[in-house]
C-alpha cells in the first residue's frame, strides 16, 4: 500500500490569533478525533456538513468530507499531518474529549467568538420544543461546561448557579443574554443557529409586549371601575402609585390623572 501523503493546511492558521481562529476552536471542541493508530492522522467529524465545511475552508485544505450515513449519520474530514496535530494539541484540544477543558487564555476580544464556535456546534441538535425556548448545550465533559457556565455568568449574567451534569440547558433569559453575548461582533457564524437564537428573542419580546397589553388593559378597566390608583397597586404588585404612573404612561402615553379625567372619575 501506498504511503499517505501529509494534507496541505494554512500552517499559520492555528498559530495565529484571530477571530476566526478561536471560533474554529470552539467548533472543534466536539469535532476534533485524533487518530488512535496513526500520531499524525487528524478527523473533523460532526452530524452537520455545515460545520465540517467551515473547519475546512478555514484551515484552507482540498481534502474531500466524508458522509458516513451509518450509526450517527456524520460528515468527516480526515488529514494526514503531524504539525496540524501538534498544534491543534498545543490549543488545548487533548486526545481524550474527557480532558477537554474551557481555555484559560483567550484574550478578552476573542471570548465570544470562541463560545460562539462552541454553543453554534453544540446547539445543533435542538429539539424542536427547544428551538423557541431556551438554549441546549448537548452532552459534552462536565468541567468543561462548568468553566464555560462561569465565564457566562461573569460576562452576561446567567442565573444558572451549579453545573450537576454533562448537558447545560439555558432558560429564556438566559439564552437571550448568550445570544447578545456571541453575536454582539461580526465575524463566523452558522447562520440557521443564529436565526434560531433570534427566534427565542422574537417570542420572549413578543410574549412581554402581551403581557403589558394585558396588564394595561387591566390597569384602564380598574379605573374606569373607579378603582383608586393606591389599591391598582396592590392589585397588580407595583411598588407605589409613582412606579404604576409611569409603566402606565410609557404604555399609553397619558398619566394616570389623565386618563381618570377623560372619564370623569
């Protein structure tokens, strides 16, 4: 058998500090397999051909990807080069996936291009109940997803406190705090992922503008009722007439007095 030539690569690819870069390793935290047999033999696998696709047009290579439609139903890139490997170990990403760990070093500009990269691969396999609700960091290494979940609490304020298992699940709020955080400057991205992020921004805005046309609604049918504004504060939990005068204003554009007098009460 024929010896397998090394595969071409951008060798200044890795090397480099660039947005682009830290994307890709965030890309790569799942996707990268090393070779057991073969200390120079690199895979890219993931379900997605989009993410293969970008990993291999960024390391500037020719090799084909491979769609294996057995078992996980994958897409695959495979090269043969000793130098890519180091480096990619040199990254941090350890032949084991177990003792993957959140990188400590990324330079502040680089942060939410590197969690973009790892929440857009891990967040492709949304169900579908999730897609407008919340964000879903599938199965991955728990001590990795424990730094990941303090940085985001230190940088968007997540609630989330305590990481118990190997997969993350994000509330509303909490996702639409990430999605601000990782699309907040341009640079790569998977554009179905980040219309999905939209979509739980879409329905959160869209489910608090019901929710102040009720509670409008409900303040103008108290006061035609006579209700005084002291006792609608009590009722709907505002903290003082002041706090309910101006939620009422910024809704309707009239105070409280105002809107009394149009009706004479």
């Amino acid at each position: 058998m024929a010896k397998q030539k090394p595969s071409y690569f951008r060798e200044d690819f890795l090397m480099r500090e660039s947005y682009s870069m830290w994307y890709i390793l965030g890309l790569l935290a799942d996707t990268y397999i090393p070779l057991r047999d073969n200390n120079k033999g690199v895979i890219f696998r993931n379900r997605r051909l989009e993410v293969v696709e970008i990993v291999r047009n960024a390391l500037g290579c020719n090799n084909a990807i491979v769609h294996d439609n057995r078992g996980k139903n994958s897409y695959s890139l495979e090269l043969t080069n000793r130098k890519l490997r180091l480096q990619l170990e040199e990254r941090g990403l350890t032949p084991r996936k177990a003792d993957r760990r959140f990188p400590e070093n990324i330079d502040d500009i680089f942060v939410s291009h590197y969690i973009r990269g790892f929440v857009e691969e891990k967040s492709g396999g949304w169900r579908r109940d999730d897609i407008v609700r919340r964000i879903r960091l599938s199965k991955f290494n728990i001590e990795y997803l424990k730094a990941l979940n303090k940085l985001l609490e230190e940088r968007c304020g997540v609630k989330r406190k305590k990481i118990t298992r190997d997969e993350v699940v994000y509330n509303v709020d909490d996702s639409i705090s990430i999605f601000d955080f990782i699309y907040r400057e341009e640079g790569l991205y998977i554009p179905k992922i980040k219309d999905r992020f939209r979509l739980i921004k879409k329905e959160k805005l869209k489910k608090t503008e019901m929710k102040w046309i009720e509670r409008k609604e409900k303040i103008m049918s108290l006061l035609r009722e006579g209700i005084h504004p002291s006792e609608i504060c009590k009722i709907l939990g505002y903290k003082n007439i002041k706090s309910l005068n101006a939620s009422f204003f910024y809704q309707t554009g009239q105070t409280l007095n105002g809107f009394r007098r149009s009706f004479g009460t």
